[in-house]
C-alpha cells in the first residue's frame, strides 16, 4: 500500500468534525470523527510536552515543545508536513517499517558506486564489474519481496570475493525502510486538528 497523499487524507476526513473535549492551556483533548461513525475517527491529547494521537488509525506519542500544537502548526494554508523530522519526536508508535524495494535500491547503489570505481578499459576491472553486476541481479532476483530476516540473512552471508569485490560489510548504514502508511496520516491528521482548532478559537473568540 503506498503512502496516502494530502488529497488521499482530505478524502478520507470529507465528513469528519470537531469536538473539543478539553481546552486549558497547553492542555488539550479533541476528537474528530464523523457523526455516529468512528471509521477513520482520532483523538489528541496533549499535556506540556507531548502530543498523543490515538483513534482508529494507530497511536503515536510525540515528544518536544511545551505547546505541542505551535510545534505542528502549519501557518498558511498549505498542509505542511515533516515526516523524517517529526518521526525522530516520537517516543511510542511504528514510525518506520522493512521496505525490501528501498531496501534493494540501495544494494543497486552499493553497485553504481562500486563501478564508478572501477577502470574499465581493464580487463581486471571488467571481469570484476561482470561478477558484480551478477551477484547483484541474483541477489535483487531472489530478495525483491523477501521479508526483513530474509534480507539481512542474505546480507549477512554476502561474500565479496564472489562479487567482484563488492563489499556490503557497511550494508546497516544504508536506507532500508519507509515511513508507515499509519504514521504518514496521522502527520496529516495533526496539522488538520489544528487548522479545524484554530478555526474553532477565532469563531469563539469573534462570539465574545
């Protein structure tokens, strides 16, 4: 499942409303669901430095700033989110998940740098980029849709005298995952509540 995209999200909230449960300073409750209908519904709490996000589309607590809502505003109408910052804020909930088609691109790159390396107007050099080249193929061949024990099993057993030369001893510093589908909409979510809370506060504050 690929990641939802901001239009994806708006789709998916079209009918979803707000209700201010708890509103005291830094500390807030809010809710936002549809009517009678808690498909896609969450809730957000936060206290002095932290935000939780609960509800039907996974739970995430958020760690920074004393008012959690400025550290999430979006300031103009645009739905800004910043998912490799914000996903470091997080202390509990799955950010990041094995992503095994990230995961062999950065094997591939392993490669192109290997090569860029290489003399190829050497006939040493040829043989080892061919043998390179090929222990690769076999390698994305057999692990496109492994999972992430499968994978690293494979890494683990690499041998570079059969690849050309290829190391992959440094392999764990490379990109191997992706940002969960859950965690990208709940980034979402967020800066929504606090766009539908802060229409909520200058309603309520023109009333007064």
């Amino acid at each position: 499942m690929s990641n939802p995209t901001l239009e994806s999200f708006l789709e998916d909230v079209t009918s979803h409303q707000l209700t201010v449960n708890l509103d005291l300073d830094a500390y807030r409750d809010i809710t936002i669901k549809k009517p009678n209908d808690v498909h896609m519904h969450y809730n957000i709490t936060t206290r002095p430095g932290f935000l939780m996000f609960t509800g039907d589309m996974g739970d995430f607590i958020f760690e920074r700033t004393n008012d959690m809502f400025g550290f999430f505003r979006s300031e103009d109408e645009k739905y800004y989110i910043n998912p490799e910052y914000w996903g470091e804020k997080v202390q509990a909930g799955e950010v990041s998940k094995f992503d095994s088609a990230i995961a062999c691109d950065s094997v591939k790159q392993y490669l192109t740098n290997y090569l860029d390396d290489l003399d190829l107007s050497d006939s040493e050099d040829r043989e080892k980029s061919k043998q390179a080249l090929e222990a690769v193929n076999d390698f994305i061949g057999g692990n496109q849709h492994s999972g992430e024990f499968d994978f690293w099993t494979e890494i683990n057993s690499w041998d570079a005298d059969d690849a050309g030369g290829l190391e992959l001893s440094d392999f764990w510093e490379a990109s191997t995952t992706a940002k969960t589908y859950h965690f990208i909409w709940a980034c979402y979510a967020i800066v929504h509540a606090i766009k539908l809370y802060d229409g909520f506060k200058a309603q309520e504050q023109s009333h007064e």
